[in-house]
C-alpha cells in the first residue's frame, strides 16, 4: 500500500491494524512536489513493493496530470482511494475534515428509523436480562468493600449529555473516593490516583458501568452506543471540534466503538478521534455491528487487550 501525502497521521496502533492487512506500507509525501515527481515517487514504489492500493491523503487537489496516471493505473489492478472512504473501509472512522467546507458525509448521520430503534430496545433488554445477576451480586459485594476502604455512598451520579443534548442522571458504583474532583472536574486516567482498591478493580473490569443497564432500562442508554459525556466538556469540545454535536442524535451507550477502539484520553485530540469512531457507528449502525461490539467488550474485560475491529 502507498499513502499518497500527510494529510492525516495515522498512529501507531492504527499503523499495526493496517500491517495486518497489507504487508509493505510506503509512505510518499506530496507537499511541494510536482506531479512529475510525484509519479516517479509512485512508479519506483510500485517496482519495489508491488502494492495494489493507493491512498490519497493529500491536502491540495491533484492536478489533472496526476489523475490521469492514477487512473492508468486502475487499469493494470492498482486501486486508488480517498483518505475518507480508506478510513471508514479499514479504521472504522469517520474523518472530520477541518480544511474542507463540505459536509457531505453528515447525510448519512442520523438518528435510528423505528425498526431500528426497536431492535436496539431489543438488545438493551436481553442485555439487562442477561446482565443483572451479576448486577446484583456487583452491589452485594461492592457495598461490602466500600464500606471497608472508602465509607460513603456505594453509588456514584452525576449528569450527562444524552440524546439530543438532553442531561440525564447517570448512575455508576462509585470507584473513587469522595473528594476525587476537590480540584475541579478533571478526565479519567488510566491507573487513576484518585480510586482505591476495589474501585480501580471494578474500574478495570467495567463492573462500575453494569448499574448504569438502570439508565438503559429507563431509556436514557443504550447498551452500545457513543460515550456519554459531562456538558462541561460536551460545551468545550463543541468550540474547537466541528460536528461534535452530531455524536447526541443518538442515546449514549455504556459501551461502544470508541471506547474499545481508543484508550482512555482528555483533551481535544483523543475527543477527536473518539468523535470519528462514534460518527462511524451512527453512520454504519446494524444489528451485527452491535453484537460484535459486545463480543469485542467482552473479550477486552477479559484480556484487557483492545481487539483489532478492523474486520467490521
């Protein structure tokens, strides 16, 4: 595979899913280059390599010249593709495009057709059903351990962004201590300071999030679904992340893409990137997405390894 330009920087760990699928990855830049060049570039990566696919991730139209020659090339088996359809293609992502005016790919972002809706109810349900002896054995025991290493409310609430931006109480067991945001509200970290024992265990495993299938019973959740996220950050991210918004045309989920697909994070960065992840899933949701996305879930919780989904 050759990556035609800098236009996006892909990661390390996407660049380990992607070596998964093609075996040599050529990287040529474009930035102030003919198209001469450029196809000389190509030609010599196409000799050594032999790759059948090219990506143009590029930042500047590509002269006629150039896609002329790309599309010679499609004749002899090399396929050439936009950054946006390789990234929904091969990262489930939907790219957020900020040196570009359209908009075209939020056509397709919207909120579930009644059958839809009603088959998403329908995996909410069995997930309750199926989730809620060890629900109840996770208050049991918590109630206990709590009470040893942290006394105070077993619970946790604290508003969040639902669908249509709409604040709904979100219930959790509480895994960190009571005065954890004396200093102000602040993200999640991995290894967070701030838990004890059993809270960073419950943490770990998600046990906190199963008393969140009462949100889900009530309607403000679904099982899968993007992360729901406190209006403080919801209103800071809304100032420099365009389309954020859209990610709220759909009830929020206690797990999801995003959060199997990306590690804990804070800031505008990983709340980008988080946001391409939830974008993807409204735009490509089915019935078979969500099971695998539960697979997923599982197989993490156990392993505590993010599952390759680029075979969604």
């Amino acid at each position: 595979m050759i990556i035609l330009g800098d236009r996006y920087t892909f990661s390390t760990v996407e660049l380990n899913r992607l070596k998964k699928k093609f075996s040599n990855i050529t990287f040529i830049t474009y930035k102030n280059k003919s198209a001469s060049e450029s196809i000389r570039k190509v030609n010599k990566a196409l000799k050594e390599s032999s790759p059948r696919l090219i990506v143009l991730n590029t930042q500047v139209k590509l002269p006629h010249k150039f896609l002329t020659y790309l599309t010679k090339l499609e004749l002899k088996g090399v396929r050439y593709i936009s950054l946006e359809h390789f990234l929904e293609e091969y990262l489930d992502k939907c790219y957020i495009n900020l040196d570009s005016n359209t908009n075209s790919f939020l056509e397709d972002i919207r909120p579930y057709t009644p059958f839809q809706y009603c088959q998403k109810r329908l995996i909410d349900y069995i997930a309750i059903i199926t989730l809620l002896p060890i629900t109840l054995l996770a208050i049991v025991y918590s109630w206990y351990r709590v009470k040893k290493e942290s006394p105070g409310p077993l619970f946790f609430k604290q508003k969040r962004v639902g669908l249509s931006e709409r604040e709904f109480t979100c219930i959790k067991l509480r895994s960190m201590h009571l005065n954890a945001e004396e200093n102000g509200a602040q993200f999640a970290v991995e290894n967070d300071p701030r838990t004890f024992p059993w809270g960073k265990f419950i943490r770990d495993k998600k046990i906190d999030e199963l008393i969140q299938l009462w949100n889900v019973f009530k309607g403000e959740m679904h099982f899968v679904g993007p992360r729901p996220e406190r209006k403080i950050w919801t209103k800071e991210f809304e100032k420099s992340i365009p389309y954020y918004t859209q990610r709220h045309v759909v009830a929020p989920g206690i797990t999801g893409l995003a959060q199997i697909k990306y590690q804990y994070g804070s800031g505008k960065l990983d709340a980008e990137q988080k946001l391409m992840y939830d974008l993807y899933y409204i735009k490509n949701w089915n019935i078979l997405l969500d099971l695998k996305i539960i697979w997923k879930t599982a197989l993490f919780v156990l392993t505590k390894k993010r599952e390759d989904l680029s075979n969604f």
